[in-house]
C-alpha cells in the first residue's frame, strides 16, 4: 500500500490587497490559499518521493471559493478525499496589506467550516487510521470548539501510540486561545501526542518564557520528545534527536521579500526528507536551503526549483 502523509487543519483563502503596491487608482486584490499545516503539506509534496501520497484534512463548505480551494490542491497533488464538507459553512480568509514593503494581516476566520474538522470523529478516525504519518499544529487545536478539542489530541494520540510519526509545530497564535493558561496547557497537552516537535523559539519564549532555545528543548524533552526541532529565523535551528544537540546556521538569502512561510516549508520538507531516508542533518540542512529560497519569493506558497533527488 502507498504510504500516506496526512496534514490536518485549516487552510485559508488569501487575498493580497495590491491597491498600494501597483499605485492603482482603483482596488486590486490577488487570490490565492494558505494555511500553516497545508503550506507544509504543498512542501512535503515537492520533496517527497512519489511512492507517497499526500492528504489534506479540513472542513470546506460547498460553496465556489471551497470548491476552488480543492481544485488548487489537487492540482498540486494533494489528496482531498478525506476533507468534510459542511453545507453552509465557508472557508476562512485573510486579507495581506502590503503598505512600504510592510506586511499586515486580517483574518476572517471565527466561523470558518474548518473550525468544524474534528465534528465527525468516525470520519477522522479512518483518515488517521489510512495514515502513515500526521501534521498538525497549535492552530489546528486552537480553531477547534472546545469540546472538540480533548477528543481530537486523543485520536490523535492513538496514531503516536500505534507507533506511527506525529509531527506537531505550536506555531502559537495568542490571539486565537482565550488566555496564556489556556495556550499552554492545551499545546503541552498537544505536544505529548507528537513524536516530533518543530517550535519557534520566538514564539515559545513569548508562550512559556524560555530564554534560549536550550530551555525550549529541555521542557519538550521532560514531556518524552526525543526529537526536537527548534526555529531560530535568520540564526538557523537547534535539533535534538536520539540525544544529541546540534546547531544548523540559516542557508543565505540574498534579499529577504517575504517570511510568510519559512516555518511551514521548513518543516514540511524537513519531514519529507526524513521519511525518504535522509538522515536529520542532511534533511535539515536541505530544508534550510528551501527555506531560504521561499522567503526570497513573494507568497506563502511558492514552487522552489530546488530537487533533492
Ligand atoms: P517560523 O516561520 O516557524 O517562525 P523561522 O522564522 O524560525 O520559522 O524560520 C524557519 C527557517 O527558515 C529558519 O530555520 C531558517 O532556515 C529559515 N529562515 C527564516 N528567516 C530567515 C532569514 N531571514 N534568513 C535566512 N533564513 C531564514
């Protein structure tokens, strides 16, 4: 059977305002998708093998803009079979200023449907049962009502305890968790259902305080994490697996555009390229240079040129 990687949470419509940025008279907006944990399956898809398949998990409506939405993720190869729809409901958004090479964001995401992916737990349970490997981030829990949230880290859970990888990134959004309590004790609740865990120093110094990525380490290794991915942006990353500590420097950029995504396409083809065999330094070093590549471009989703085979 082909192996399957699996990606669980929300993707977005993206709308980039280019009113300002072309000095147009009148409104311009570009369309485009994103969304952390779909950025870094679209990632994982270009460096993996194409002995595995790649899925999406979400919930859509069944109106036009999630009908597109499908559309542009099949046309990158990414399965869309397992994704809920729910008649009704539509995809979340957010809209990009760009003001003086500035970015900003809005979203429009509190009633997306994808809030409700965990809704169906038979549906969800044969998803992760068809998997080889599961994605999922601290947003992914974040959008969840809050009843949902105990029993989705428990499927998840399962997927861990039957000894296949769970990837997690907290990729934490304060704004999206009612309060800093709720924040950190849902994504430490979440980080004990991965078997790899790829933080933001940035983000969990603001979360738990850490002052160095060390500390960081030290706290998800006192969970039971033995592999461990801390992002460090423009410094590198800080790795432990099978009890070593590395550190990996960034890979250059010539000209920074836009870091929308450093993370996600990171990640993605981090574990991409573990699971076609590469060991975690060389993976990771090659992930650098996709990183890298990607905040060269405009976008979160950008096809690198870049083939690892
Ligand atoms: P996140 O988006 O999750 O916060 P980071 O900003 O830490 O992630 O970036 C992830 C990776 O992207 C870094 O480890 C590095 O390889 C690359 N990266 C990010 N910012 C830069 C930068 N300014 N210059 C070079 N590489 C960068």
């Amino acid at each position: 059977m082909k192996q399957r990687l699996l990606s669980i949470g929300e993707c977005m419509v993206e709308l980039t305002d280019l009113t300002l940025m072309s000095q147009n008279k009148g409104f311009s907006l570009n369309k485009g998708f994103a969304g952390d944990t779909f950025n870094m399956a679209f990632y994982a898809r270009l460096a993996l093998p194409q002995d595995w398949a790649v899925d999406y998990y979400t919930a859509l409506g069944t109106d036009a803009l999630s009908a597109e939405m499908r559309d542009f993720m099949a046309h990158h190869n990414i399965g869309t079979s397992y994704i809920l729809e729910r008649e009704g409901s539509l995809p979340g958004l957010y809209l990009v200023h760009v003001h003086e090479g500035e970015r900003s964001f809005s979203y429009w995401r509190s009633q997306s449907a994808a809030r409700q992916l965990a809704s169906e737990p038979a549906h969800l349970k044969q998803a992760l049962d068809d998997a080889s490997v599961v994605i999922f981030s601290g947003i992914t829990v974040a959008i969840l009502p809050p009843q949902d949230r105990a029993p989705f880290l428990a499927a998840v859970r399962e997927v861990k305890n039957s000894g296949r990888e769970v990837v997690f990134d907290p990729n934490i959004r304060l704004r999206l968790w009612d309060d800093l309590d709720q924040a950190r004790v849902l994504l430490t609740q979440a980080a004990q259902c991965a078997t790899l865990i790829m933080p933001s120093f940035e983000d969990e110094a603001l979360c738990f305080g850490d002052s160095n990525p060390a500390q960081t380490i030290a706290r998800y290794r006192a969970l039971g994490l033995d592999h461990i991915v801390v992002k460090q942006g423009a410094e590198g990353i800080t790795l432990l697996r099978a009890g070593e500590t590395h550190f990996l420097p960034a890979s250059p950029v010539a000209h920074v555009v836009d870091t929308t995504s450093a993370g996600d396409s990171f990640n993605g083809t981090y574990l991409a390229r573990l699971l076609a065999g590469d060991d975690p330094l060389t993976a990771a070093r090659f992930a650098a240079d996709v990183a890298s590549f990607v905040i060269g471009q405009k976008g979160a989703i950008v096809a690198h040129p870049l083939k690892p085979f």
